[in-house]
C-alpha cells in the first residue's frame, strides 16, 4: 500500500493551563492505576484499556472466561472513580422495563388520588455492569443498547437522561454458547472498545489464591466528577497531527474486503489478498472515528501533548479486533478479529 504523503503537525496545548491539566491527568491516572492494584491483582493491560475507553467516552465490552474478575475490576473502578455503580445481571427471563425502569401506580393514602410514578431502573448509574450481556434476548440488549446511544431513557413518552457521567462495560463469557444471544455486529459497532480479558501470569495466580475474600479495604475517590469532566475535555482537545489520522483511515480502509457499493478500488489502493480471503465484512467509518477518540485518550492519559502514529497502531486490536467479521473459511480455520488486525498492522506500515 502506498504511504501517506507527509503532513504538518498541529499546535499541541500551548496555554499553562492545558499543559498543567495535562499533568494533571497523568498524575489521576497513576493514582487510579495504584488504588485498582489494591484490589485487583494483574491485568494491568485490562486496566489500562478500561481506563482509556472510559476517558476517550465510549462503552467497553470485557471478553474473558469466568473467574477473571471482571467484576471485581468494574466496581473497583467505580468506586476508584467515586461513581455510582449498578451491577445488572443478564438472563434469559430479563425484560427491558427491568433495566430501565418502568411506572408503577401510587395512591395517596390521605385523599385517595392515584398518580403514575416512575422508578428508575438500574441503568440510572455512573457505571453500570451489563454481566453476560449476551444471556438475554435481543429485546433487552436493544432497550441498553439504546440507553447507551442515547444516554436517555424514553418511557410513556417522557425522555429521562442518564447520569453524567454514564458509562457501560459489559462482559461476554466467550466459552458457554448455548442458550446465549451474541450480539450482532451492528450493536457490537456501538461499543468503543472490545478488551480481552486474559489470564492472570503464575506469580499473580499465586498472590490470588493468597487474598482474604472476607475482607475488601474501601477505596478512596481519586477525583470528583466535575474534575472529571474537566479531564475528559481536554482528551477531546489533544490535536491528532494528520498523518496519524491518514493512518488511522488506512488501517480501515484496507480492513474491508471489497469497495464500497458503487465505488471503484482507488489507484494504488488494491484489495489485499490477505483481507479478501480473510474477511467477510470490513470496518466502517465509526471505527476511524473510534481510533482516533481511544488513541488521544491513550496519548492524554500518557501526559502526551499530541498523537502519535504509535498511538493509533497500540489501540488499533481495541478498536477494530469486534468490528470485523473472519470470512467463513478464516473462521473455521480459527483467525479470529485480533488476527487479522495483527495482519493489518503487517501490511500497513507507517
């Protein structure tokens, strides 16, 4: 593939202020790092991940076997964060009504006037944990799928809006398929990052099996919500020079298997063999998009003043690896979506 022609790099954070909230947001994210290792042992990589996505404002998505303590990691990041945290367990006989709340009738007991009164479902949180999120039919996973887009509530033809912040990290068990509902790619699309979950290395498993499980020490509030905003506004402001973004829509762009309808493969832009035998369906212009949010988020949380080309390829696995869909063949033969983004990053080069 042709490289991208060079390009001028934007002004970075010049004022005092930029450049001392950038410090700010570096010295948050150290602390956050250290209060979270207080309860989770390893997945230090998962942290990161989970930090980044929610500093670059997006949903996250946590795939892993059971017992990786996931959960754990979720709440302790809330309470890390001093947020509002509900836990939603997905099941089969889950409703919508049960997630986002519903009316139920109320008299008063003094005059015998009867009222509707809403009360608000369990996504009315800072952070809600969507656990197994593939455990429930696809009407319920539509009702908090919409309440993400959206970040409102819409019920008898009121509109609610969500905390601010409001952030979503559903788990999906990658080993039980039966009786499940996997998300479509569609609504898959609609989660910033997708973060693999691994098992922890044999020293952290050795310190696991050590911990008390009857004592869990509280966790301080590492900032306040309004210092939080004022963070994540800067992360939106971090310039992303263009060639970074030429790189972050080259990665893309060779993810898709076939033109787009009606378009012709551009001179010097060929499909490549690997991704035409590979992969059924590419990546979308949400997904340019999502790697430049998540790669500022990474830079910003790094104390960086600007994007780098290593910043898109280091979130490009986060970003893409559930936004692409293996061709039958690639998928029988075990090539997942970290696969073919790894391949990515093979054929385009910097």
């Amino acid at each position: 593939m042709t490289a991208s022609p060079p390009a001028s790099v934007p002004a970075s954070p010049s004022t005092a202020a930029d450049l001392t909230t950038l410090d700010q947001l570096a010295a948050v994210r150290a602390r956050l790092v250290s209060a979270i290792a207080g309860r989770v042992v390893g997945q230090q990589a998962t942290v990161e991940a989970v930090l980044i996505s929610i500093f670059a404002g997006g949903h996250a998505l946590l795939v892993g076997a059971p017992g990786l303590a996931k959960t754990l990691l979720v709440s302790t990041v809330a309470e890390a964060l001093g947020w509002s945290f509900h836990r939603i367990q997905f099941t089969p006989d889950l409703m919508p009504s049960d997630i986002t709340g519903t009316e139920i009738l109320r008299e008063d007991r003094a005059t015998g006037a009867r009222t509707l009164q809403f009360v608000p479902g369990p996504v009315f949180a800072n952070l809600v944990l969507a656990d197994e999120i593939n455990r429930t039919p696809p009407k319920t996973q539509a009702a908090l799928l919409e309440a993400m887009q959206e970040r409102a509530v819409t019920t008898s033809g009121q509109t609610r809006p969500l905390p601010a912040p409001f952030f979503v990290l559903a788990t999906q068990n990658p080993i039980e398929q039966e009786g499940t509902y996997p998300l479509p790619e569609a609504q898959l699309d609609r989660f910033l990052v997708a973060i693999d979950v691994g098992y922890p290395s044999h020293a952290e498993e050795v310190a696991i099996a050590q911990l008390d499980l009857r004592r869990r020490t509280p966790i301080a509030p590492v900032l306040a919500i309004e210092d939080f905003h004022r963070l994540a506004d800067l992360v939106a402001r971090i310039p992303v020079p263009e060639v970074a973004v030429r790189h972050a829509v080259d990665l893309v762009r060779t993810s898709r298997p076939k033109p787009a309808s009606g378009e012709k493969a551009a001179a010097g832009e060929p499909i490549h063999p690997y991704v035409a035998a590979n992969v059924a369906w590419g990546a979308g212009p949400r997904a340019t998009q999502a790697l430049v949010a998540v790669a500022r988020a990474r830079a910003a949380l790094a104390g960086q003043p600007a994007v780098g080309v290593a910043d898109i390829r280091a979130v490009a696995s986060l970003v893409l690896a559930h936004r692409l869909v293996p061709s039958f063949q690639a998928a029988g033969a075990g090539t997942d979506g970290r696969a073919i983004v790894a391949k990515l990053l093979e054929i385009v080069q910097p």
